[in-house]
C-alpha cells in the first residue's frame, strides 16, 4: 500500500524528517512519486523500522479545560464529547482536564500533555475547540504534534456555548493581577507619603 510521506510517518510513530533523513542515509529505499513529485512509501517494506514504541501502542489523547471550578458541567460536556467521537471512531484513547485560565501555560495537564507529545506516545490529540489548549499559543502545541507525528482533531472550530464566561473569567485574572500590583505600588508610594509627616512632627515633638 502507497501512502503519502504524512501518513507514513504518523504509521511509523515518527516525524516526516525522519524518513527523508532514512532516505538520505540509504537505510530505506528511495520512494516512488507522484507525477507532481511528492513521495509515496510502501508501508509493509517501511514498518520493520518502526521505533520500539510502534503506532499500536501510541494513544489518543482528549484534552478537556475549563477556567474556573464555577464551570465544571461544561467540562463534563466536553469530555463526554471527546469520549462519543474517539469511541465511535474506535480510538484507544485518555483524557486529561485542567481547570485553569486559558491564559496559563503552567497548567499540569497541559505540561502533561507536551511531555507525552515530545515523547512519542500520542497519536492523536482530540480537542472540542482550539481555545480549549490555550487562549494565546495552540499553535505551538498544534507544533509539537505535528513534529512528533501526532494528528490533531479539533472537533467545533466555532465558538463553545461557555466561550464567552471562559473568556470574561480570563480577562477577570488579567485585571485582578493588574490592580493588585497597581494597588500594591500606590499603597506603599501612600506609606512614604504619610510616614514623612510623622517624621518631621517627631523630630520637633518636646
């Protein structure tokens, strides 16, 4: 069966580099192409060099996040979700959740998520929507898996019915953390300014 480089890859459980790096050093026999040119591999020749972690073993992820613990039955909503479609398309798959901001990149179940990406052990990352990973940086992400053979379903690339109460509890943080170091420099520039009276009415106190 011919199969393009992407496809390939991804049933190998490694990047497409990698096969264009097996290519150079001769160790895979040169592909047949396309009249456009773009390379087709036989997968029975190819899977023989397939890593020890082979595609069977890797797993589908589904990645779930809400911000706020006020948001909880949206969250059992989109696993449900995750859960219908990777059943109904026969995924062995895991869910991971945060309850974070989308503004956090030091989520545990993001940082999770990128340590089993780069290690090779997802195939498939499934999200209900983009904004679910992160409100500023998915694509980095959507990166990693491309660079390690994972394919990414992204499942509504409209807006979730709790986009907007996510997004007003994000910019609700980045106000919060604003004000509280607003608040904190003016108080302590307030401090200076009613200690210097106290000073000067102690220095001429009898």
């Amino acid at each position: 069966m011919l199969v393009p480089i992407g496809v390939a890859a991804r049933e190998l459980g490694v990047h497409p580099d990698t096969l264009r790096r097996w290519e150079a050093e001769g160790r895979i026999a040169v592909p047949e192409r396309t009249a456009g040119g773009r390379r087709r591999y036989d997968l029975a020749k190819l899977r023989p060099l397939a890593p020890h972690l082979a595609p069977s073993k890797r797993t589908t992820v589904l990645y779930a996040r809400v911000s706020t613990t006020g948001l909880k039955d949206d969250l059992v909503l989109q696993v449900a979700l995750l859960e219908t479609f990777s059943a109904a398309n026969g995924c062995f798959y895991e869910v991971i959740e945060d309850v974070r901001s989308g503004l956090n990149h030091q989520k545990k179940g993001l940082k999770r998520l990128i340590a089993r990406t780069c290690s090779g052990e997802v195939e498939r990352l499934v999200v209900a929507h983009k904004d679910r990973l992160l409100r500023f940086g998915a694509e980095l992400v959507f990166a990693l898996c491309e660079r390690f053979g994972a394919e990414v379903v992204i499942m509504n690339t409209s807006e979730d019915s709790s986009f907007e109460e996510d997004l007003a509890s994000d910019v609700f943080e980045i106000v919060t953390v604003f004000s509280a170091r607003l608040y904190g420099s003016r108080s302590h520039k307030s401090r200076q300014v009613m200690d210097e009276p106290k000073k000067a009415a102690a220095g001429v106190a009898p």
